[in-house]
C-alpha cells in the first residue's frame, strides 16, 4: 500500500490566500527521477575507504546525500585530514556510471507523473552534467528533460545553498516563489527553502528503506511528505 499525503498538507501547487501561484516543477534527479542513491553512495563509501577513510554507507547517506563531489571532498578533508589523492573523484565517478549500466532504474511511475504536468518542468542537481545525462538516458527519461537539465557545476555554490534552484528558475522565466522543488535529501529541501521555493519531500528511493517518514526532510522545510510518485498530480494541485 503506497503511503498517502495528508490532507492537512499545506505543501504543493494550489496557492492558499496571499500564495504565488505556482507556475514550475524543479526535479532533483537522483533520489528522485532515478533511484541511483543506494548505488552511488556505496561506490562513494568504497572509494573512500579505500583512501583511509573510516565511514560507513548509513553515514555518508546521512551526511552526504544530495551534496556535490566538491563539497563532500572539501568537508572529508577537512574532518579528517585526508585529502583526496589526484584522480580520486574521477575514478569514482566513473565506477558510479558503470555500476549506473548494471542497474540503474527511474522511479516508479515518475515517466507518467511528468508527463502528465500541466506545467513546467525542469530538473536541478547535485551530479554532473556528464552523469546527468547519461542516468537520465539510461532510465529512459532524458526526452522529458532534455533542455531543462540543470547541475550544480553551472553555479559557484552547490546545494544547500539556493544557486543552482534560482538559476534554473531564472533560466525558465519562473520566479522563486511559484515554484516547488521535489527533493529527496536535506541539503536539497535546505537549498530549496532558502531559494524563497516551495518543497515536498519525497521517500520512494531505495536509500529510504529504513524511514520513509521523511523527518529530517519536514525538519528542513519540506511539506508535504510522499513516497509514491503516482501522488503527484495531487501534490501540485494542492490537495
């Protein structure tokens, strides 16, 4: 049984008294269009215990997810002392995407759910634009996005801070306010909430297994909560 949305959520597209309407969808992609989180934040873990450092999967999700590669080598090294040695990051991301054409696949029902909108789309993302397009590819999704394609690498802050979400609304002609960002991590609702967006959090991907109350998501700013795609259409209406 798919998890409902509260109908007291005051989340999502419909505006209340006062409200922008809502007049743009900003997509996160991974943890979101493509379930890839639990992939590559275990290509992450590895690669990092190769070079020294002592974590575990459960702790680079917790503290990683939805962060850029330079953020996440910047905060390493500085909590540790261990910088990451010349080809590090390459290396790992190119173990992700091979990993990515074993068994990468889009979220259930997000194909239909997108294409059903009534408005703009577009998708925002911690990840590359060489990765981007390429999990978006092989999920079948890329048509669907194709000139809407966002990546942190294209503003000098990645998330939490709000660039990369200002910058795709400005490119889209949508101000901040009426749009509403579906995100899967902290740092993304957290970018999300200081970008003046609307949020919801979303819990279908596999790296939710353990929760998919989304707490720590309500916490930053995301409202409403869903883990099934097929809520969408209700979620950016408004009911």
């Amino acid at each position: 049984m798919r998890d409902s949305v509260p109908e007291t959520a005051t989340g999502g597209g419909r505006a209340a008294e006062g409200e922008t309407p809502l007049g743009l969808v900003i997509f996160d992609c991974d943890g979101v269009l493509i379930d890839s989180e639990p992939i590559s934040l275990a290509c992450l873990t590895a690669g990092l215990n190769r070079i020294g450092v002592t974590i575990d999967v459960d702790t680079v999700r917790a503290r990683f997810a939805g962060t850029s590669m330079p953020s996440i080598m910047t905060a390493i090294e500085g909590e540790t002392g261990i910088a990451a040695p010349e080809g590090f990051v390459a290396d790992v991301k190119a173990e992700t995407l091979r990993a990515f054409d074993e068994r990468l696949e889009a979220m259930p029902s997000i194909a239909e759910a997108a294409a059903s909108l009534a408005l703009p789309f577009c998708v925002a993302s911690s990840s590359d634009p060489v990765r981007l397009r390429h999990s978006l590819g092989l999920t079948g999704l890329l048509p669907l996005f194709d000139g809407r394609i966002f990546s942190s690498t294209m503003v000098a802050r990645g998330k939490p801070a709000p660039d990369l979400f200002l910058y795709a609304a400005a490119e889209i002609g949508i101000e901040p306010a009426a749009c509403l960002v579906i995100e899967d991590s902290v740092p993304g609702v957290t970018a999300a909430v200081a970008a003046g967006m609307r949020v919801a959090g979303f819990t279908g991907g596999g790296h939710w297994h353990h929760d998919r109350s989304g707490r720590d998501l309500a916490v930053a700013g995301a409202n409403p909560i869903f883990s099934d795609h097929r809520d969408l259409a209700r979620i950016v209406a408004g009911r």
